[in-house]
C-alpha cells in the first residue's frame, strides 16, 4: 500500500522551491503596478469629453 509517485529528488525540490518564489515576485509586482478599475474609467471619462471638444 505504498505511494505511486516516487519521492521528488531533492534537485526537483529546488526548482519547485524556485519557481514559487518567482511566481511570487511576479504576483507581486504586477500587484504593485496595478491600477484601480476606478482611475482607469475615471481617464477614459476625461479623454471622451476633450475629443468632443475639438
């Protein structure tokens, strides 16, 4: 009744340990670039009534 998967050798752990720490890093900086869905629709406004001016 043992395991199907043989153990993870310790080099797949690495990559797996590294490949989480870089999905964080990109989590974390699109978070850090993110823009709220306010702004956004705030300039969209902005630019719709200056092309109407023209």
């Amino acid at each position: 009744m043992g395991d199907d998967k043989p153990a993870r050798s310790l080099g797949e752990q690495i990559q797996a340990a590294e490949h989480e720490a870089a999905r964080q890093r990109i989590l974390a900086l699109a978070e850090a670039e993110r823009i709220p869905v306010e702004e956004t629709t705030r300039v969209v406004a902005v630019r719709a009534g200056r092309r109407g001016r023209g």
